[in-house]
C-alpha cells in the first residue's frame, strides 16, 4: 500500500492479548480440559477486534495484533519466537535458555552468551537481574526445545487460521493492507541443537523451513514482517566483545539465509523489523546503525522498521 499524499502508519506487531484468549491458550498450554472450536472462535473475534480498533485508531497497515502467535500470560517475552515450536517438527526435550541447551560448533570467531552474561547486564547486574525476575513469570522464557532430528514445517493449518482471520478481519478491499509477523531463520537457530553438525547448517535448514511459512503469508495477498532480533542485538550477547569484521560475518550469514527463505516472493510484501536496544534496562553496548545498515538494505525487504 502507497499512498503520495500523506505518511502511512503501521506499529512493530504484538498487541495486548484479551483475558478470554490467555485464559483459554493457558488450558491448552497447561493440558488442563478446553474446547478447541472455543478457541478458535475466540481467536477469530479478538482479531477483528483488534483490526478495527487498529483502524479506528488511524493504523494504516494493520495486523492481527499477533495473536495467533500463543501467549498464556499477560507479559510473555518469548512468544515472538516460541510460537514456532508447535509448528516444526524434530524438537525433543527442552532445556534451560543458554545454559544447558546445546549448541553446535560455529566457524565464526563469535561466543554467544545467556542473557546474564551479555555485556551490559555484566555492567549493570543489579538492575538485569530485576529484568530477569520480571521475564520468569513465562516457563518457556527460561526454556528452549532442543532439535534432535531433521527439522520440518509442520504449521500449514496453523498459518492458514492466522492468515484467514486477518483477511476475514480487513475485508476483501483492505487485503493487501495487512501483514503477519513471522520470525526469521538466524533467531529462529537460537533453540537447542543437538542434530546439526554445525551452527551454520542449523540456520540454513531453519531458513528452509521457514520459507513455508512465509510463501502462506504472501501467496495469500498479505505481507510477512519478519522479526530477527538476532541481526543487531546478538552484539550485546557475543561477550567478549567481537571485532567489526567478526560480527558482520556472523550476521551476514543471517541475511544470507534470509533472502534464500524469501526468494521468489515480491519484495513488495516483505517487511523486516530490526529490533535492538529496546528490552527494559541500561544501554551501553547497542551497536551503532552505521556498522550495520548496509547489511540491512541487503535484505530483499521493501520496508524496514528499526527501534
């Protein structure tokens, strides 16, 4: 959507859950006795709720709030990415977030760390230890499947739900105005992996299976915002400070996977959402947009939003 008369506006994804919806994925999440078409039905309300509250609101490019993406609490951290685990199969056992979850080795001269040993939580541990607390009141924000076979998309019924309540939500004239966020390959490769031999090969096969997921967001007429915090904020995680060159590296090969995830879809209906320096607490190891801006118009993306 253009419009030359006036700047359009959009927002970044994730919208406040209704009680009735966290309520009902919490029974499901927790194996406790739901109705499944109660679910479904609720979904499809809240999301043409959203959308007309989005658009009475002035929102010109709308989306469903991210609510197909499960959320069981109010202050999920994690939802933006977990939601794929119910959508891929070769998961196995899930292990604590960064601390005993395996990772396979990477040729890149990099060392990720749990977010209680990234640099500005080491600077500032009292205040990121409230930060902390404040994320652990969502079990699968400390925890992370591990992949123990070959990984494959398994979501289709699961994205088709999604994409047929924005749609039912916008009306037929307002189509191509929606978009459905979907997270990106190298984030994606942040689980568990004990079946990869390599980092690398982890995040090729993470960028495969994701491109399922986003050809049904845009065969459907809609745009896929791709959300890949790993891009700009594993700067911070890579402890002791990385060299330039050695983190462009390592992040060159996200954007590698990710254009191999969106080929052959119009660059008209991709948006890549760069998020960094935006979680609750003190900044002072945020790279700066010059070291990385050329990567990012590298990606095969007609809009890009940045925090």
């Amino acid at each position: 959507m253009t419009d030359a008369d006036r700047i359009l506006t959009t927002h970044v994804g994730s919208l406040p859950r209704p009680p009735a919806l966290l309520e009902l994925n919490r029974r499901r999440m927790e194996d406790e006795r739901f109705d499944p078409g109660q679910l479904d039905d609720t979904l499809r309300t809240e999301v043409k709720r959203v959308v007309d509250k989005q658009t009475a609101t002035g929102i010109d490019l709308c989306n469903d709030g991210e609510f197909g993406h499960a959320m069981a609490v109010v202050n999920d951290y994690s939802s933006w990415w977990s939601y794929m685990f119910t959508r891929l199969d070769g998961f196995g056992e899930e292990r604590h977030a960064g601390l005993t979850a395996p990772v396979a080795p990477s040729s890149f001269n990099v060392q990720v760390v749990p977010d209680s040993a990234r640099r500005d939580a080491e600077r500032f541990p009292a205040v990121y230890e409230e930060v902390r607390a404040a994320k652990s009141e969502k079990a699968s924000a400390a925890t992370v499947p591990v992949v123990e076979r070959a990984i494959s998309y398994v979501g289709q019924d699961q994205v088709a739900r999604d994409v047929a309540n924005l749609k039912a939500a916008l009306g037929s004239d307002r189509s191509e105005d929606g978009f459905i966020c979907a997270v990106g390959p190298g984030s994606l490769s942040m689980a568990g992996n004990t079946y990869y031999k390599t980092h690398e090969e982890f995040v090729w096969a993470c960028a495969d299976v994701m491109a399922h997921e986003y050809r049904a967001i845009t065969d459907a007429g809609l745009t896929v915002q791709i959300d890949e915090p790993s891009f700009a904020e594993s700067w911070d995680a890579i402890n002791p400070e990385p060299s330039l060159e050695d983190f462009r590296e390592y992040t060159m090969l996200r954007v590698e996977a990710l254009n191999h995830a969106l080929k052959g879809i119009p660059r008209e209906q991709v948006r890549f959402h760069c998020c960094w320096g935006s979680w609750h607490g003190p900044h002072s190891t945020d790279i700066e947009l010059k070291h990385i801006v050329d990567m990012l118009l590298k990606i095969d993306a007609n809009l890009i939003s940045f925090e």
